[in-house]
C-alpha cells in the first residue's frame, strides 16, 4: 500500500512539522478507528487530570487498534484530536506522547486537534480517532 505524504507549495509548511497538508493513499482496506481515551485494556482510567498520560494511553489505544488489523502507524492517513479546555502549551506534550508510542512510525497525517468543553464521560480529557488505508 502507498501512503504519500504531501505539502504543497501553494499551502503553508504543517506547523512544527507535525501533519501533512494532504495524504494520497491507495489500498482496498478502509479502516476507522473510534475516538480512543485513556482507558487501558482492563477499563480504567489512565492520568486522571494529567494531559500527557492521558494522550499518551489515547495514543497507545490507536496503534494497538490499527496493528489489531494489520496495519502500522505509517498506514494512518488521517486522526482527530479533541482536547478538553485546550491550550496552546499542551500541544507539545500531545504530540510527544504519540512521538513516543509510535516512535518513527509516528503518522504525519492530515489531522484536526479541536478545543472542545467536555468529552463523553468525566475525567476524560484527550480523545483521539483514526483512519488507515491497508492493502
């Protein structure tokens, strides 16, 4: 399958490097990950206040979910983040925490992290979904 990753010189460099504009993908597997939070295989939750534990447990819940069906960080083409009372210095610590689960496989996709007041449940404060092209 190929993933090209794409920033055209008619749109602006991603900021810090951390997404590509455009992602052309070709595969015959569609697959959607759920908006994943820091609830660990037994169900519990993980970093309770604490943003970086939190995305980093999210981001660890994508790629078990993309390498459950075969795929790789490489084969995510887009993800959302949604950050609960987001602020400009937590960016970092999300985009690290997903640096260190995916490691180079970390996806430079076309991606969206949006403000939002409140997630589905109390305590939750990061959610991350996923898409991925297979083969």
């Amino acid at each position: 399958m190929a993933v090209e990753r794409i920033n055209p010189a008619t749109l602006a460099p991603p900021i810090m490097d951390l997404y590509s504009q455009v992602v052309l993908a070709r595969g015959t597997r569609h697959v959607r990950i759920a908006g994943q939070v820091a609830i660990d295989v037994d169900g519990n939750l993980v970093g309770e206040g604490d943003y970086a534990a939190q995305a980093r447990q999210a981001w660890l819940n994508i790629r078990c979910a993309v390498e459950a069906v075969g795929g790789t960080g490489h084969d995510i083409t887009r993800y959302s983040i949604n950050v609960v009372d987001h602020r400009p210095e937590l960016v970092e610590d999300i985009y690290r925490a997903g640096a260190e689960v995916f490691g180079d496989e970390f996806p430079k996709a076309a991606s969206t992290l949006l403000g939002v007041q409140a997630l589905a449940l109390p305590g939750w404060l990061i959610e991350i979904e996923a898409e991925a092209i297979l083969d």
